[in-house]
C-alpha cells in the first residue's frame, strides 16, 4: 500500500508520524508534495519519506491525502485530475470542501473520502470525523480509519454535521487555548509564576477532558461535584454564568459553522 500526501505542512506530518509510530506502514510507502522546499525538507528530516514538488507523482498513490490550504485546492485537483483513477482512494483533510464538490473537480466515479482532522493530532490527541461518498467500500473506510486512528479517535458521521464538527474540534483547540492563557493570567495576577501558571491551567483542563470520556458522566453533573454550597467554585461559575461565557462559546461556535459552510 502507497500513501501520497498533497501538502506536507503540520497536519500531514501528523498524519504521517502517527502512521509511522504505529508501525502501520514503512517511510518507504510514503512520498509527500509541496511547492515549499523549506517544508518538504521539514518533512523529510522530521520523518524520513520521500518528498517531492511534482503534485501528480504523490496522486499516482494508492491512497492520496489532500492536505492543502482551501483556497489552493481546485488549483491542485485540476493539476491531479487526468493523474487518479477509480481504483485509487482520495482522502480530502480540506475544511469546507463537500463530497458534491470533490466529486464534480475530480470527475464521476471516484472513490473519495472527506474527513476534518484538529491539531491535536500533533501530540497523537486527535479527533476526526470521517465521511465518505458512496463509491467508497468498506474495505477501503477501515483501512482510512486505521490511519487515522494511528493520532487519536475517528468517527465515521454524516456529512450533514461535518460544518459542526468544524466548530466543536476542528477549531476548538483555539478556543482552549485562550482559555488557559486567560486561566494562567488570573493565576500570575494572583502571584503564581507564568510558567508554573500555563502547567496548572493546561493540566486542569486536559484532567477535567479525561474525565469526561473516562467517566461517562454528564460534564454538568462533573461540574456540580466542583462545586460545594457557598463555596469558591460556584462563585466563580455565578460570574461566568453572569458575563455570558457559555452564550460566548456557543455564539463563536456558530459563526464557526456559518463560515464553513462559506468555504
């Protein structure tokens, strides 16, 4: 089996390392394309593939990863048209991109899977959501999801929610962020060091994550385990509740979907 990733920025190096680590392919069977030396020679050193700038000779692969910036890929896919076949499996990673449109660049009769991987991919936390178009066999989706799952979870899902997936963990990670970085201000307001500040505000939230998934529990009931009568966490729930915090997340959720559909 032979990979061609389009594209060898972070996420396909994600991709890609993850692949490698679980020992489910050899660098051998990989070549990844970009138009940036500086990233292909990124690649190469960080991975070991082979890289080159000839998009058509990474879609000659078995499975072909399109792991390029939106605004690029109609350029790349009448580059790579006239190169895939119908035996072939494309993996589109593109925000926004549809199933109806990959299908009308690429020709009728492809085999194309659309999928919305999130940075956390990078440290093998990843979550994808996986769609694909009824060309697609079965053979083919467990072999995709076998990667995929090499970096965390994947989830096959109708396309209908993929604007949502967009919202709630292909962006995500930015809103977590600024969560912690406000987490650690307050706490350097309070007197703690900045670097001790970000340990204690990312591992709260990546410890309070886990038990989530671990626990099975409701995060509101977990909330309401925190929070004691008259004590410290319920007043700070009472702010946040008061200055719009979770109408916050909700409403820059929203406008995350609206601009995917966009795309």
């Amino acid at each position: 089996m032979r990979l061609g990733f389009i594209g060898a920025g972070n996420m396909a190096k994600a991709i890609i390392g993850g692949i490698l680590q679980a020992g489910i392919l050899p660098k051998e069977e990989i070549i990844a394309s970009d138009v940036s030396e500086e990233t292909r020679l990124q690649a190469e050193s960080a991975l070991g593939i082979n890289t080159t700038e000839q998009n058509c000779q990474s879609a000659q692969a078995d499975i072909v990863f399109l792991a390029v910036k939106p605004v690029y890929l109609a350029s790349v896919l009448r580059e790579i048209k006239e190169t895939v076949t119908e035996k072939q499996v494309i993996v589109s990673i593109v925000a926004g991109k549809t199933l109806e449109w990959l299908e009308s660049e690429l020709g009728s009769g492809k085999r194309i899977i659309r999928t919305m991987p999130n940075t956390p991919a990078l440290v093998g936390a990843g979550i994808t959501a996986v769609c694909p178009n009824d060309k697609v066999t079965e053979e083919d989706l467990e072999t995709v999801l076998q990667y995929l799952k090499s970096f965390g979870k994947a989830e096959v899902l109708s396309e209908a929610m993929m604007d949502a997936v967009v919202a709630v963990s292909g962006s995500s990670p930015a809103y977590v962020f600024i969560l912690i970085e406000a987490m650690a201000d307050a706490a350097v307001a309070e007197g703690m060091p900045r670097a001790q500040a970000y340990q204690f505000a990312a591992q709260a939230v990546l410890g309070s994550a886990k038990m989530v998934l671990d626990t099975g529990k409701h995060p509101g009931e977990l909330k309401d385990m925190v929070c004691s009568p008259a004590g410290t966490t319920i007043e700070a729930v009472r702010v946040l509740e008061k200055t719009g915090f979770r109408s916050s997340v909700m409403e820059a959720m929203k406008a995350c979907a609206d601009k995917s559909r966009e795309l």
